[in-house]
C-alpha cells in the first residue's frame, strides 16, 4: 500500500476475546454509559429550569455535562456493538471522525476545566468583583473559544494523521481509533505528527494545567484564613476538581506521548479508559450531585418527571 486511501477499513481491538467472559466488558462499558448519560442530563436538566442555578458556575457545569455525553458517546457505544456482535471493522472516514471528535471534546474538556477552576479562584479569592469578572460577556466568549478553537485544534491533528500512509497493519490496538495506535501502523515517517503532539501537548495541556494549578495556589492560600467550617466547604468544592484535572491529564499525556515502538498493551487501552471514560462518568457525582443545591434541583426534577407519568 503506498497510500492510506487504499485501506478501507481498520480492525479495533476489544479487551476480551474468550468465550462467555467477553461480554463482560461491553455490559460494564454500557452500564457506566447509561450511568454517565442519566447523571449528565439530572444536571442539564436541574441547571437549565432551577433559577437559582443560573450563575457563571452552574453554566460551566452545564456545558461541561452536555459535552461529557457527547464525549462519552463517541466511543462507548461504537465499542459495545463491536463487541456485542463481534464486527470490529470501522471505515476509514468512520475511524478519522472518530479521532477528530475524540480530540474535539478532550481539547474543549480540558479548557472548560480551566475556565471553572478560574471561576473557583474568583469566587473565592475576589468575591466582590465576581460579578464583575465572571459576566455573562464572559462566559459566552469562553465558551465559544473553547468550542471554535477545539475545531481547528482537532482539524490538524486529523488532517496530520490521515495523509500518512498505512501500510503495516489495518488492526487498531485499541478499543477506539486514535492518534498513537494509527501512527504505529504507518509505514511513514511520523516524526513530525509526533512532534506536533509534543508541542500541542506542552502548549495545550501544560498551558491548562499551569493555570488551573496557579488557581488552586491562590485558593489555598486564601482558604487558610477562612474558618474551619467554611475552610472545608471551600477544599469540597476544590479537591474533585484537581481529582479530574489530574487522571484527565496524566492519562492523556502517557497515552499521547508514549513511543510508537512500544509494544501495544490492555495497559494502553485501560489508561485510554481514563481519559475518554472515566471523567464522564465522575463530572455528574464530583461537581453536582455532592452539592446541595444540585441535588435539591435534581429531586424536584425527578419529582415532576414521575408526577406528570
């Protein structure tokens, strides 16, 4: 093969493949999926009609959970029919959107996590100019930055990877396409994507996690003066954040810049888990569902859903 539009199919690779036991893993794939979709739209739903939840927080909770179940959903259910019916096979175009909307919703994730720990830092540490920084204005912009730069940012990482020649193998060694386990088959030389990946991955997710860092410094400090009671409502509030911030981020830069010669491992695909799977599936019950004022909004909305049926 000289050119990757001679392929017309890669093959993913599931985590089990022997007898009864590989149903296992699609069944728990599916319940953390339907699990992560109920939570994720409680708090769309709750955030969207409770009036007392309409603040700069909750708008970020918000948009995070509506992109969770979008990102959830590029793997998962794809992943589970594979392994259900035992057709691993995925087309080309089916195999570079997936990419693109991996690295779309990872990118805007990561971003969105900035923002809301900004917006921790604000509130805390300058609550007489919250009003003032964390606006409506605000808001809107951030997150149409996120949203417009995510697609230029997931374009050239795509666009990069598809005009590489595959010629090696056609099996993905992961549950989903993404970027190292293409670069593997590649019989190109791939320097260059790996390169782009490096400085993407300094400039992206060293850039967001320095911030986030630098936030939660300043909220530290500042909680320290507080009173106990008000102390530890502060670090509850923190703390899950900085949990999801750090598997997101760890996962994604050993899975991202891990070498191409190394062997591929159920290692890999469980570490790819973490970032594509995991933090879904946290959002919901780290952010909200531990919160009062969530968990109030989200009752009345179960009551009203079984009241009307």
């Amino acid at each position: 093969m000289t050119n990757y539009t001679m392929v017309t199919e890669f093959l993913l690779m599931g985590f089990i493949k022997r007898g009864e036991i590989r149903f296992l893993q699609p069944m728990f794939f599916l319940l953390m999926y339907l699990a992560t979709l109920l939570g994720n739209l409680l708090i769309v739903t709750a955030t969207t009609f409770d009036q007392n939840l309409h603040t700069p927080m909750y708008f970020f909770l918000r948009n995070l959970s509506i992109l969770d179940v979008c990102y959830i959903s590029v793997t998962v259910p794809n992943a589970c029919i594979n392994s259900l019916t035992n057709n691993r096979a995925i087309s080309v175009a089916g195999c570079a959107a997936q990419i693109f909307l991996v690295i779309y919703c990872a990118y805007v994730e990561f971003l969105f996590l900035t923002v809301m720990a900004h917006d921790r830092y604000v509130a805390i540490c300058q609550p007489l100019l919250y009003p003032v920084i964390m606006n409506q204005r605000f808001c809107v912009w951030a997150t149409l930055f996120s949203l417009l730069s995510g697609l230029i940012y997931a374009a050239v990482h795509t666009g990069n990877t598809f005009r590489l020649s595959f010629c090696q193998s056609n099996v993905v060694h992961q549950f989903f396409c993404d970027i190292p386990s293409l670069l593997r088959l590649s019989c190109s030389d791939t320097f260059n994507n790996f390169l782009l990946l490096f400085i993407s991955a300094i400039v992206v997710c060293g850039g967001c996690f320095f911030l986030i860092i630098m936030s939660y410094i300043h909220i530290f400090s500042t909680v320290r003066k507080f009173p106990t009671r008000e102390r530890g409502k502060a670090f509850s509030t923190c703390v899950p954040h900085i949990l999801v911030v750090s598997v997101f981020l760890i996962t994604v830069t050993y899975v991202y810049l891990k070498p191409s010669v190394a062997s591929e491992t159920i290692q890999d695909m469980i570490l790819s888990s973490f970032y594509t799977i995991v933090p879904p599936f946290l959002n919901p019950i780290l952010y909200s569902l531990r919160n009062k004022q969530v968990k109030e909004a989200v009752r009345k909305v179960l009551i009203n859903f079984f009241s009307h049926k």
